[in-house]
C-alpha cells in the first residue's frame, strides 16, 4: 500500500470547502503541492527545519502555480501555534528525514508530539490527522512507538494503516472527528 496516495485519499475525503490544513513536515513539498491544488483547501501552513526544504518547494509550488495558499516556515513543527492562529481543519506529517539529504536531521518525538499537540488544540470541529512514521532509520522506531502510544492514549478510535509483516516498514495514523 503506498502511505502516501492513502493519507491523500483520507484527506481528500474529509476536507470542506476553505479548509485551512497544516504540513507539518514540508520535505520535497509534495503533500504541499496536493493540498495547495485541493478546490478545498483554502490555506497551507507548510513547517520544516531546512532551508533546503523550502527552497526546493518553493520552487515546485510556484511551477505549478500553487504558491498563492501557502505560507512556508523554515521552522519546528513545534512552533505551530506561533504562526497559524486560526482553526484547522487538518493536519499532515511525515516523519523522518529529508530524502536526499542529510540523515542525521530528523523529526524526533519531543517536538512531533508537541506538534501534535498542538495541531490538536488548533483543530476545527472537523478535524483530520495523518501522521506516517518511518521506523527504518536511526531514531525512527523510538519516535514510531512514542507516536503509537501517543494515539492509543489519547484517541479512542483511529486507525493504522502499513504493512504488518514487515516490522520497518512505515506506518500511517489517521485520526478524524
């Protein structure tokens, strides 16, 4: 199953119309570029650490003609409530590190969860989360098990999607209301 098509599908599916949605995790800027090209989404708020990050997807935004929704932050996905100060209807992150780039710079639990946090205090009345944790890298299983136990105890119904068998492959969190 490819996380990436299904955490887009689940959001399509539970956005309205002007719903405003936070990139927790910017990256290559491709589930920016999605919700920036959503007839739904009326702003994204896309987070990253790396000014690598930024560049590139400003880049990508602007040859698609999708930068007009979106504000980027070359900050902590912590930092959230600083920048957005209205509701949210939705919120993605994709755990990890940038691809092609330095591995040692990676999300870490401490700061995703408060994110998360957040995120959840922002949230409109219908909200969406998506959270794909990548368990093959150095500190990737620590933080997927601090996500995981993070949902188990704070949300009575969710839902995980992944492959089973396969005990480093990544997994995606989806929780909705």
């Amino acid at each position: 199953m490819d996380l990436k098509i299904k955490a887009h599908s689940l959001l399509s599916e539970n956005l309205d119309n002007c719903s405003v949605v936070v990139d927790a995790t910017l990256g290559r800027g491709r589930d920016t570029l999605f919700l920036a090209k959503e007839i739904s989404v009326k702003k994204v708020y896309a987070f990253d650490v790396q000014i690598q990050a930024i560049e590139e997807s400003e880049h990508l935004l602007l040859g698609e003609n999708c930068i007009k929704k979106v504000s980027l932050i070359n900050e902590c996905h912590s930092k959230v409530d600083s920048f957005v100060k209205e509701k949210i209807n939705a919120a993605i992150f994709n755990l990890g590190y940038l691809p092609l780039s330095d591995k040692r710079v990676v999300t870490n639990a401490k700061t995703t969860l408060e994110a998360i946090t957040k995120c959840l205090k922002l949230a409109d009345e219908k909200f969406c989360l998506c959270v794909t944790s990548y368990r093959g890298h150095e500190g990737g299983e620590a933080e997927y098990n601090e996500v995981k136990d993070f949902f188990y105890s704070t949300f009575e119904k969710y839902e995980v999607f992944g492959d089973e068998n396969n005990l480093k492959s990544p997994e995606l969190f989806f929780y909705k209301r």
